[in-house]
C-alpha cells in the first residue's frame, strides 16, 4: 500500500479496496458515523497512518466505547485497529476492557491517551499488506460483523447500569418503545422494570441488582419520558443550592419562635425525592431554638418511584410523609396530587392549617410545565399534556384570580394555591423556588413582601436553559410600592463552580452579583404601542386619515421569504403605505428568537402589525429591544428584564419634544445593518415587487444615481441622509463596511440587479459556500467569496458593540427593556 502524512487518504484506499467485498453498495460514509473511523454493525475501526503506540490507540478507541455507553448506544464486542503504512491489523475483544469502558472520561476520545492505559494482547494480528491468509481473516471479521448488523444478531458489550449512563439508556428505551413510562423502565424491588430484567436492552445491558433505586435519587426527574416530565412537570433541585436555600427556612422560623405560636409544619408538596429538606437538620443556626427541623416537615411527592426514595431517604425523620403508605397505581401516587380537592382537605395537614397556634411555611420548588411553551409545541405535545391537572380542582379554582394563559403554568397555580388553602396569618411564608414571572407580571394576584432573594441558574435544575430561578421568602403581608417585592425585588445571584453533570450535587456556589434587581412589568407592547393600530381587517386606523387595505397580497415566512407553504392565520394585506410587519411579542426574553420578527409582508401567522410609511421609526425601538438577550448572554439577567410597554408616557413626551430624534435615526441605522431584520426584496406571487426600504440600499428595480433625482430612495436612506453626513467613528466604520459589502455583494453570481438587499438578504442569498472533504472524512465548507464573508462576519460584531454604546441605554431609559 502506499505510504501518505495523512488518514484520509488510508481510509479511502483501505475503504474502496475492502468494502466492495463486503457489500457492493456499502459506501465510507455509511460506516464513518459517531465521529469514528468506522462502525460496522458491532465492529469499531480505529485508523492510524503508523501505529508507534498500542496501548494508546486501543484506549482511544475504548474511549469512543464510553462514550456509546454514556449515550446509551449499543457498544461494540469487537475493535479492529488498522496501521496504514506497515498493512497491519490488531484485533482485540471489547469485553476484556469493560472496566474501561465503564468510567468516564471528559476529554475528547483522541486527548490524554498516552502513558494512561495497559493493553493486553491482541485475539489476533494480521498482516494484511502481504499475507492473503491474514488478508482474508481480517476481511472475514468484517464480513461477519456487516452480515450480523443486517440480520439484527450483533454481539454488543453489555454494561452495567449507574448513574452516570442511565439517563442514556432511559432516552434510548422511550426512543425504541413508544408509550413507555418509567415503571416499565425502573422498576424497583417490587416491580420488574427494564433494568432489573432486560427485555427490549438485553444484550447491551446488565441487569442492574441495587436493591432500591435511591442511587438515582438526583436524577429521578430526568429517566421519565418527556411526555410525562410534562405531566408531571418533574423539576430537580441541585444541592448546593438545596442547601443555601435552607438559610431561608431558618430565617422564616425566626420570624415566629419567639412569638405565642406552640408548633409550625413546614409543608413541601412536590418534594421529590427530598433535596430541599435533606440538609435542613445539618448546621442549624444557634439562634434557631429548636434544632430538629425535619420533625416540623410534611413532604408530599406525585411520581411513585420519587416516593419510594423519598420515604427511604426522610420518612422516618420528617413529621408526615402523604400518604404514609402508598401502592403502585399507574406511576403515581393515589391521594398525593397537589392540585385535587381530596389533597386540600387532607385531614393531616388540615388539622395543622386550622389551627391558628400553628405557623404554616411552605416550602417548594413548584412543578414547572407550561403547555403552550415551545419545547411542547416542538414536540407536539401541549394538548396531550394539560389533560392530567390542567383541569383539576385547584386548576379550576385558581382561574378566578390567574386570569387568561396564566393557569397554563403548572408553577402559577401552585404558587397561587399555596397562599390560597395554607397561608393564612402573618407569621406564616412560603420560600418558593421559581421563574420570577409569576410576580413580575402577576401585580393583579401576587403582591406579598419578600424577607430576601436568591437568584439561581436554572440550568442546574435539569432545564433546557440558563436563566434565574428565583428562591425567595415571601411573608404572608401585602406589600407597598416601597417594600422589597412591591414594584421591585433585589436578588442575590449564585453559581454553582465546578458542578459536573447530570446530578450537578457537587460544586461549591459562588456570588455573581449581590445587587440583581428585578422590576414588574405592568404592559407589555401590544398593550401600549400596537394600540394605534386597528384591529379591523379592512382599515388600518392613522390618526390622519383611513385608508384602505388590498386583500390580494402575500404573506411572510419567518425567514422573510414569502410563506406560500405555511398554515395561514391572518390575511395578508398590502397598501403602498406598508413598509414591513413587526412582530414583538410576549414580555420574557426565554424564547426571544420566536417572539421578534422584522418582516416586509404580513407574516403568516400573526401576531404582529404593519409597519407603516408614516411612523415605522418610532416603533422600531420594540424591534431593538426584541434581540436584547442575543447581545447579553448573562444568565442572571435573563428571567430579571422583560421587554415592557412601561415607559410610553415618556417616550411619546420625549419623540414629541424632538429629544429622541437622533437615537431613532440610530435605531433606524442599527435596523438597516442588523442581520435579525429579515427583510428582503422580492417579486410576489400576487406579481407585485416588494422593495427592502429598511435598507441603505436604494437599487429598487433602478441603479441609484444622486444626480437622477427621479432615481427611488429607500425610506431608510432618505430618513439617514442628514444623519450619514455626521456619523461619529464607529458608525463610520460600519457604514464604510456595509458600502464595500454591497460592492462586493454585486460581484457574487447570484446578484440580482432588479433587488435591493439588506444585511440579512445578503447573508442568506450571496454569501454562498462549496464543500470539500477532509482528512476525517467531513465535508468543509468553502466560502465562494471570503472577503465577502468575512466582511459580513466583522459586521456582526461592530453591530453587538454599536448595540451596546448607541442603542441600549435608551432601551432601559425608556423601560422597554425592564
């Protein structure tokens, strides 16, 4: 064989000589998947141009087996390690090195491989480059592996179940068996789930022989199928923060125990396996006169196999475990849901609630799902998933005060119940673990005083992104626009330093910022800006004048494209007064890439409004404040500011007295370079053109000529002309970049002359790539044009930065970003 510096080229002669033999059809890249070499059926190929170091080339490969492990795939019985240059094979059997294979390793499979690992010998050595006998053996291996792979008899390693690779193996059991849930996956000593007698994972999984299941005790919440995470709303809470959030408990005792009260229950009824409580005994506070905290705690939990561990884990040291003896239903716990009117009237905790010598403390992090969220409506799964509480009694009975879409979050009508049914005189409190959006926008039925605040990162209780998750004490007293959690809420934020994953129980926490302030909100934009705008289909209302609206127009995707193929909401309308569509809506920042859109016709689905001649620049602050999130990755400040139409008293004084005229033309600038405005130039299906104005680039249909004062102008040009001759220097850097773009942009193949293009436009139609492939068998991107590339890039960053010094100050002045 030939000698070559690289792999690819190996893999590719080894490749096109053997796979032939072994499938005719059978390609490279069918093999090369899971970022390895190859993977035939339950074979691993690991490649190297010379192999210098066996102990270090297996490790590696035993590092990808891992991995599979980790992921809960089937890990390959068999390792082929091939050395180009001297045609030779080292055959080796992955069950000797399940040891191995069982630890866990972070670095890449390719990192610290040297010096770390003994191999044993090899099953075989074949020197396949001159030996026809060996040459055959080898191939035979491979024939055998490729031919088990078809007929579904591959030999896998089967590994031990543990912390570590069990949600894997959860996710691939649901992935592989439809309508599963965990009793049919976990089982206990009682019930025979999945890994205690391996059924539809025999052969790649042990048996597992805990006599429990209290070693998953942390992760309980992630090995439910997501459709029953869903229903069951299964929130985890990380220890370190577990345990800070106990100081809030101690300060909520001391608020009674000097007072005429004789006991006090500390109630917790979605408790899960028992984190917030586990440490409340350990390093009680000497002031704190009754140190046995967990005979005053009353736990309840909904998911069965959490009350098993819970009851294990606290029920012979709390005062209550509800029910004290439960038996498995359908993966629940008869008479332990929260939100029933059989659990209101529990004689146990009732007989505490009615008794006013007894101080009630609720203690929780509430159940969090939120039906109409956009992980359930990717997943399609919103409806399926309100079925099992969303019309239960305290649901039901809480829609007199959480009004509208509020009752969709699990977490608002726990929150509301808990000072409902158990909140009842002023020594009483409720330390609550959640999204601050219950009292940020929650004015009308939540206005309790907050003792003090913590903000957490949510990504640590097994959520899909950061943000705060608040923890605070409320009192049972009403607060006044001055008190803490009156018009705002000061918060401490804490990271959690060196948490691994996925229990994330390890780590010590640390002080991001002492100051965090959070504001209610009290209007969100469609309240106070889209108001100006009719709801009527047939006229939009100007304060000038009336106007009529032609219904044969088109539509727009999200991705400025005209939407012909989408589910239509709305009709789309056009007038020549109509210059584009916003969309701004909702008031949090969680989904922010779904909730703004700049678009030039009437987006498909709503939503929004028309952006018009007359006065699309005072709006275009809402479009700004839309992608705030995207220039402020700090996850304590996400779930602390909302966009909010606060401040409209202050900014329409402000336009009318001209004080805001040169921001909005920033506003205006920033729109016109930003690549989050979508715009573009385009010829309708309805046979009219649709021009880009929110562009500085005036060729509508015509080259440009300042001399031809016939020639069109964008509206954006035309509003910029004074603004452009006096740009400070870093808007003349960006407008400098943009003008050599739009040169360059003119020079790509697929210019159109009869277009005008924005930033956006540019990007998704000109900026175009080629692939070539690389020595690891990828595909690379090639950019056609890269000095035009790589000017799009620089404009991406000088936008970020202009964003930061020009526009976002006012964004806050002016509260719409709260």
């Amino acid at each position: 064989m030939n000698n070559y510096d690289y792999e690819l080229p190996e893999q590719v002669e080894f490749y096109d000589k053997y796979l032939p033999l072994i499938n005719s059809s059978l390609t490279a890249d069918d093999i090369r998947v899971r970022s390895t070499d190859g993977l035939i059926g339950d074979l691993l190929l690991e490649f190297k141009p010379s192999i210098k170091d066996l102990n270090a080339v297996l490790f590696q490969a035993i590092k990808y087996l891992s991995h599979f492990r980790l992921n809960g795939q089937a890990v390959p019985s068999n390792i082929l390690l091939i050395s180009y240059d001297d045609g030779t094979a080292y055959y080796y059997k992955a069950d000797d090195y399940l040891a191995d294979i069982e630890k866990v390793y972070t670095r890449a499979a390719s990192k610290d491989v040297t010096g770390q690992f003994v191999a044993g010998d090899p099953q075989s050595i074949w020197h396949y480059g001159d030996d026809a006998v060996d040459e055959d053996s080898m191939l035979q291996l491979m024939k055998n592996a490729y031919k088990r792979d078809q007929n579904g008899n591959q030999q896998w390693v089967a590994v031990h179940i543990d912390t570590d690779d069990i949600i894997g193996w959860a996710t691939t059991y649901y992935k592989e068996n439809k309508g599963a849930r965990k009793a049919d996956f976990l089982g206990d000593s009682t019930i025979i789930g999945e890994i205690r007698q391996p059924r539809k994972l025999k052969g790649r999984i042990l048996p597992y022989t805990g006599k429990d299941n209290a070693a998953f005790q942390y992760i309980m919440d992630k090995l439910n199928d997501y459709v029953e995470r869903a229903d069951l709303g299964a929130f985890y809470t990380p220890m370190p923060y577990a345990t800070k959030s106990n100081e809030l408990v101690y300060d909520a005792i001391r608020r009674f125990q000097l007072s005429d009260n004789n006991d006090y229950i500390i109630l917790d009824r979605c408790a899960g396996t028992g984190n917030l409580e586990s440490t409340l005994n350990d390093n009680v506070p000497d002031d704190i006169i009754d140190k046995d905290i967990l005979s005053h705690v009353i736990v309840n939990t909904y998911e069965f196999f959490e009350y098993k561990v819970l009851k294990q884990r606290l029920g012979d040291q709390v005062r209550n475990i509800i029910p004290p003896v439960a038996n498995f239903t359908d993966g629940t716990v008869e008479g332990s849901d929260a939100l029933s009117q059989e659990f209101v009237e529990n004689p146990i905790i009732k007989q505490y609630v009615d008794n006013p010598k007894c101080t009630v403390i609720i203690y929780e992090n509430p159940p969090f799902a939120e039906t109409t969220s956009i992980e359930h409506q990717k997943r399609h799964s919103g409806k399926s998933s309100s079925k099992k509480w969303k019309y239960n009694y305290v649901t039901m009975q809480s829609k007199q005060e959480l009004k509208g879409a509020r009752s969709n979050d699990m977490s608002n009508v726990f929150i509301w119940s808990a000072f409902h049914y158990y909140l009842r005189q002023p020594t009483d409190s409720a330390v609550i673990f959640s999204p601050l959006k219950y009292w940020k926008l929650g004015e009308d039925w939540f206005g309790f005083k907050a003792e003090k605040a913590f903000a957490f990162n949510r990504k640590y209780f097994h959520a899909v992104r950061q943000m705060v998750n608040g923890c605070v004490l409320w009192v049972n007293e009403q607060a006044n626009s001055t008190d803490n959690g009156g018009e705002s809420l000061k918060l401490t934020a804490y990271d959690i330093i060196d948490a691994q994953a996925p229990n994330y129980d390890t780590g010590e926490l640390a002080v991001i910022d002492e100051n965090v302030v959070a504001k209610r909100i009290h209007s969100n934009f469609s309240q106070s800006y889209y108001d100006e705008i009719s709801k009527s289909d047939d006229v939009i209302q100007q304060k000038e004048k009336p106007y009529p609206l032609h219904p044969d127009a088109i539509w727009s995707a999200f991705n400025g494209r005209e939407g012909r193929d989408k589910s239509l909401s709305v009709n789309a309308k056009y007038n020549s007064d109509i210059i584009g569509y916003l969309t701004a809506q909702a008031s949090t920042f969680e989904n922010d890439s779904s909730m703004t859109h700049l678009l030039r016709n009437t987006q498909y689905n709503g939503h929004g409004f028309h952006l018009r001649a007359a006065d699309y620049l005072i709006k275009l602050p809402m479009f700004a404040a839309g992608w705030w999130k995207a220039y402020r990755p700090n996850w304590w400040e996400i779930g602390v500011y909302y966009r909010s139409g606060d401040g409209k008293t202050a900014f329409d004084r402000d336009v009318k007295a001209g004080k805001l005229d040169h921001w909005l033309n920033q506003v205006l600038f920033y729109t016109c370079l930003e690549n989050y405005n979508k715009i573009r130039s385009l010829e309708g299906s309805d046979g009219r053109w649709y021009y880009n104005e929110l562009c500085l680039d005036d060729n509508k249909g015509k080259v440009y000529d300042p001399d031809d004062k016939s020639a069109p102008t964008t509206l954006a040009s035309e509003q910029l002309s004074e603004f452009l001759n006096k740009l400070d220097q870093e808007e003349t850097k960006m407008y400098e970049l943009w003008l050599r773009i739009l040169n360059e942009a003119k020079n790509t193949v697929k210019y159109n002359p009869k277009l005008n293009y924005g930033i956006f436009q540019i990007n998704d139609e000109l900026d175009t790539y080629h692939t070539v492939p690389t020595k690891r068998g990828k595909d690379k991107k090639v950019w056609d044009y890269i000095q035009l590339h790589s000017d799009l890039n620089t404009m991406r960053g000088l936008v970020k930065t202009y964003y930061h010094t020009h526009i976002m100050s006012n964004l806050f002045k002016y509260s719409f970003i709260k």
